[in-house]
C-alpha cells in the first residue's frame, strides 16, 4: 500500500510538472508571437496593447515557475514552515499591490479583510504568495473587460478559507480536468494545500465562481 501511495504521488509530481512546463512554454511562444508583430509602423495604441500583452504574459510564467520547487518537494515538505507566517492581512495587501502594478485590463479587483482576521497568521510557507498570484493570474484570463474578482477570508471554526470568486466563463475545475490555465493552478492548490491537511473546494453559483482554499488554523 505504501509503495502505491509513493507511485501515485510520484505520477501526480510528474503530471503537474509536465503541465507546468507546457503552460510556460506556451506562454513564452505568445511572448514571441507579440514581439514578431511589433512593428515600426504600428501606432502608439496598437504598441501600448502589444506591450501590455507581453507584460501579462511575462506576469503569468514566474508564479509558475516559483511553484516547481514545491511541488517536487517530498510530500511531509509541503507543509512544513519555512519561517512564522506573515499576518493575513499583510499577504493580501502584497497580493493587491502586485495584482494592480501588473494591471488588470479593467478587471476590479476588490479584497475584503475582515477586522477580526487581519493580525490571524498566514501559513509559513513560502509556494503561498506564488500560488494565489498564480490562481489570480489565470482567473483575470477568464473575467471579461469590467468583470470582477474578489478575494476575501473567512474564519469557520478551526479552518480560515481564502476565496477567490468571479464573474468569468464557467470553466471545468474539478479533479479531473485538464491541467492547463485556471485548472491546472486549482490542481496545485489541490497539492500544495493538501500538505497542510487542507484542502480546496469549487463552487459553481449562478454566474459566479468560488474557489476556496482552506486551510487549518496553526494549534
């Protein structure tokens, strides 16, 4: 049984990885494509949209790549602190910044923190910051022009969930689906978030969706 669990969990690695690798290369192949088609002759709006769309691009590649390592970390590694976790309230003020520095192409992004959470300690683990970048990254890529994104925390108990919800394209994020753009950075939440004896629910209502990560509060 042991040696089937080390099997399935070696799969798994390889298939995330592998479905990163592809995600990125197919990201630097659009980076490419944009550069071929900047031209001299474009004007300043057509190079501002062709400059921004490289910069997205750019954007999206290194939370990616900043995730490999945990990912192909042994198991009992994910969840082990690598220092005291930042306060939940300074995480997404990060989040918020960076998101806004990277623009959003007039998606609004609201964050909600409520009073009683903001001195509560994130995990100590450094794949969070790249991880919800990531998740954020490949959600902007569905919302549409004026859509909207939230992302909020929410205290149950003896669990904090953070959720990240949408107004975008329904999309397919259950277990088994594709690992690419949006379903592959759920997968890797599935993963990572596991490690601390999480774990990752999908919620599909009305015209919303909500992605909760919810992690166990620190004894």
């Amino acid at each position: 049984m042991a040696g089937n669990a080390v099997n399935e969990m070696a799969s798994w690695q390889h298939a995330l990885v592998f479905a990163i690798a592809h995600e990125i290369a197919n990201q630097l192949g659009a980076i490419r494509l944009q550069a071929h088609l900047l031209d001299e002759d474009l004007g300043p709006r057509a190079l501002a949209e062709a400059s921004i769309e490289i910069d997205g691009l750019a954007a999206r590649a290194g939370p990616l790549l900043a995730l490999l390592r945990a990912i192909l970390s042994p198991a009992e590694a994910i969840g082990m602190p690598s220092a005291e976790g930042p306060h939940w309230s300074a995480l997404l003020l990060g989040l918020g910044r960076e998101i806004e520095d990277e623009g959003t192409r007039g998606v609004r992004v609201e964050i909600e923190m409520p009073t009683e959470l903001q001195q509560q300690r994130a995990p100590g683990v450094n794949w969070l910051h790249p991880l919800l970048m990531a998740l954020v990254g490949s959600t902007l890529s569905v919302v549409s022009r004026r859509g909207s994104i939230g992302l909020g925390l929410e205290s149950r108990g003896s669990e904090t969930a953070l959720i990240v919800e949408d107004d975008g394209a329904q999309e397919d994020l259950e277990a088994d689906a594709a690992l690419r753009g949006r379903p592959l950075c759920v997968s890797i939440a599935r993963r990572l978030v596991a490690g601390l004896g999480g774990r990752v629910e999908v919620f599909r209502v009305e015209h919303q969706t909500r992605v909760e990560l919810i992690f166990p509060d620190a004894a």
